[in-house]
C-alpha cells in the first residue's frame, strides 16, 4: 500500500513541478522578461533593480537639464531684448549730447527713453515656465519693484535672491539656470565721483558709497553779517529764503557815493531799503538791509552764508563751511564726502559715480536729463548726458558678459545632456540584456515541457488505472 501511495506522491509532484514550469515559460514568453520573479535569478534581479533606479535617476537629470535649458535660454532672449534696447538709448544720447536739439525733440527722445525703460523693467522680471530667471534663488518672487511718480518709473530696486539657484544636473554636479538681476543689470567697477554744477563744492577725501548719479540739492538758510555791525548792515528780509549765496563774500560801502556792492558786482545805489537787492559779478544774489545803516560809515566787511545740502531728497543736512571732508548721507543711507570750505552759491548738482550705474538708474538719469528736471544748464545738460554715454557702454558690457555665461552654460548643457542621454539609454540597454527572454529559446523549452507533461500524464493515468484483476488475469 505504502508502494502504491509513493507512486501516486511522486507522479502527482511531477505533474504539478511541470505545470508550474509550463505557466511560468508561458509567462516569459507572453512578458518577453526571462526574470518574473527575484528568485529566478537573484544576481540579475539585484543588478536589473540597481540599474533601473540608475535609469530613473538619469531621467531625473536629464528633465533638470531641459529646464535650465529652457530658463537660458529665456534669460538669453531677455538679455538680446535689453542689448538692443541699450543700443538705441546711446544713439538718442549721442544725438542729444551735441546740444543742437530744441527742448521740444528732447522731450520727445525722453519719452522714447521712458518706453525703453519700461520694456527693460519687463524684461528683467522674465518669466521662464512660471518663474523669473533673474531672481536668483528665489524665483517664484519677482526680483525687481518700480517706484513710480505720476505713472513714471522714478526708481527701481532689487528684491530678488543675491544667490544663484543651483539644480543638480548629474551626480555631484549642479548647474544654475537663474541669475542674480543685481549682478546682471548693473556695473560694479567704482570710480572717484564727478560733480556736475555750479556750487562749487568739491569731492572730499572719504570713500563714497553713493551709486550712479546723485542729486544735490543745497539751499540756503541764513547770512550772518557780525562782522559789519559797525556798519549797522543787516540781512535783509527775503535773505533766508532767496540769497544764492553760500560761504565767504563781501560787502562794500561807498559813503560818498551811496552806494554799496557784492564782492565785485555792480554798485547800487541805496536809501533806507529794507530789502535790497545786491548781486556779485557771478549773478549770485544777497538780499541787504540797509535801514538801519550808520551814517559815514566807509569800508568792507566779510558776511558768510551758511546752507544745507539734501542728496537724493533726503532730510537737509547743514553744511560745516569750515569742513574739508563733510559726511553726508542719502535717503539710502549711502554716503558722500564733499569739501564743503569750496561752497560758492546754492543750487543743484549732479554727482556721477562711474562704474556703480545700473541699466534702470541710467535709463531714468537720461530721461530726466533730457526733460531737464532738475533745472540744469545747457552746458551742465551736454556734459552730463556725455557722462552718460559712457555709463551706458558700462552697463552694456556687464549684459555683454553675462550673456557669454549664458552661452557657455547653454553649449554645458547641451554636452551634459548629451551624456546622460548615453548614460540613460546604457542602464536601459543593460536592464534588457539581463531581463529580456530568448523567445527562440523560450519556445523550444515551452514545446519540450508541455510534451513531458502530456508523456506524464499518459503514464500516470496507465499506472493508477491497474487493479488487483489486472494482475489475476
């Protein structure tokens, strides 16, 4: 009995053994993969595992790469944009510059300049796939806000990251596909300041920290006139408010001939004014009171005015006229050094820095210069606006630059995709050598089984068919 069960055992093992090859040779054959399961080959699997992560690494770069691709190439268009626009601007300042133009087609080029300015603000707040590839690490923010006046950009500032974003495009290696706006648009090479103006201040010995031009504006606060109390010569009443003059000048007194001069302007003639009017050889002006003058009195005396001086609309400093190197500071916080014994009259000046401009500081300085907002003389107007040629090809050559980086990132990536492509399509080829069946193979094995399985069932099915008649025939 033990016999006939261990028969039974063994042919219903081997039936079931080759049913199970059968299905799992049909299985390789529908899948095409030799490896169903890690059992199958647990080497290979091991290895087709760690290659397929490999692969799925590689296409991770490899999408990392198509986007700082495509964020270049963005920031290379928006540069081109910016360089012609650049290009046009120093052809409008070039002209204007000689001085032969009317205000009328001045304020005509300033408003083509301000739509220069306009297209450049867009520009450097470009977007790539929804995020702007001058901002830095900090995309998703826009990196530069317009201060505007009456609708007009009067200053721009940079909010964005002051690091670049790096995207890892290979193992242990990163690429940035963005770009610090600030280190983009502006030029950062510093040069001594130069005033432009008629107050006769002169720059100090400390180092500046102003950027591109500064507006001086310094006005006039009160004329003391000590040194004459003798003469009984006092300010007169709109000397506060309208007197040009700044520092040391000089009054003199001709008592014999009644009259009275400014340094050495026109002498005029006077009796009792409260509020005379003096001007010196140089148009600048001292309002006298000359009511209370002394009878007889002859000669000259020094008067000094003092003033104050606001750079860029910040709160009035007043001016120390016995300072050689005074500090004072803009509505930034930035600081300029002026030798303040060399003031003359009030008035404003323009102070450029060269090698601090930016693209959006110069395109407004041109615009206002040629508007002439700040009341600047003709040849003040020529001198600045020739200043500002040269700013322009300052700013230029900082986009020049930064669109050779782009390019030279451009032909990396394209290099780099280049071999993570190779890369890739190796995992892949490699995954299939290990995992892809012989289907020739596989089909000769599959015949060879399913023809055991049949002999196996044709043998089991004769040998538990006997019976103990069968033996006693």
């Amino acid at each position: 009995m033990s016999s006939w069960l261990r028969i039974y055992d063994n042919t219903s093992f081997s039936i079931h053994r080759q049913m199970e090859t059968m299905a799992r040779l049909q299985l390789m054959t529908a899948s095409g993969s030799r490896i169903i399961n890690a059992s199958d080959d647990p080497a290979d699997a091991q290895r087709i595992m760690h290659l397929r992560s490999s692969k799925n690494d590689w296409d991770l770069y490899s999408r990392n790469i198509d986007t700082v691709t495509l964020n270049l190439e963005s920031a290379s268009t928006a540069l081109q944009e910016v360089s012609s626009a650049l290009i046009r601007v120093k052809e409008v300042t070039t002209q204007a510059a000689t001085g032969t133009y009317g205000d009328d087609i001045r304020k005509s080029l300033a408003e083509e300049i301000d739509s220069l300015l306009e297209q450049s603000f867009s520009l450097a707040n470009y977007k790539s796939l929804g995020r702007h590839v001058f901002g830095g690490e900090a995309p998703d923010n826009i990196p530069y806000l317009a201060v505007r006046e009456n609708g007009k950009i009067v200053g721009v500032t940079y909010q964005g990251s002051r690091r670049e974003l790096q995207t890892p495009v290979a193992p242990g290696v990163t690429q940035s596909g963005t770009f610090v706006g600030d280190n983009v648009f502006r030029w950062d090479r510093r040069e001594e300041p130069v005033i432009y103006g008629g107050t006769g201040a002169e720059i100090g010995i400390g180092t500046a920290s102003i950027r591109g031009t500064t507006w001086m504006n310094v006005t006039h606060d009160a004329t003391d006139y000590s040194a004459g109390a003798a003469s009984g010569i006092v300010a007169g009443t709109s000397s506060g408010g309208s007197d040009s003059i700044l520092g040391d000048h000089t009054i003199a007194i001709d008592s014999a001939a009644g009259t009275i001069r400014l340094n050495a302007g026109p002498a005029v003639a006077f009796a009792g004014e409260s509020d005379l009017k003096l001007l010196d050889e140089n148009g600048d002006t001292a309002y006298v009171d000359v009511s209370g003058y002394t009878p007889g009195w002859d000669g000259s005396f020094t008067i000094t005015s003092g003033g104050s001086v606001s750079l860029n609309d910040a709160a009035p400093q007043a001016i120390d006229l016995a300072e050689t190197n005074q500090r004072f500071t803009d509505s930034d916080g930035r600081v300029l050094y002026i030798d303040s014994t060399k003031f003359q009259r009030v008035g404003q000046d323009a102070i450029r820095v060269p090698g601090t401009y930016d693209l959006f500081g110069s395109l407004i300085h041109i615009r206002d210069v040629l508007q002439n907002t700040h009341g600047m003389s003709e040849q003040d107007r020529s001198d600045l606006l020739t200043g500002a040629i040269d700013s322009l090809e300052e700013v230029s050559n900082g986009i020049a630059q930064s669109m050779t980086v782009v390019g030279g990132r451009l032909q990396a990536a394209d290099r780099l995709k280049s071999t993570v492509t190779a890369l890739k399509d190796r995992a892949s080829s490699e995954v299939a050598n290990l995992e892809n069946a012989d289907l020739a193979q596989l089909a000769i094995d599959l015949s060879r089984t399913q023809t055991l399985y049949q002999a196996t069932l044709a043998v089991a099915s004769r040998i538990l068919s006997l019976s103990l008649l069968d033996y006693i025939r």
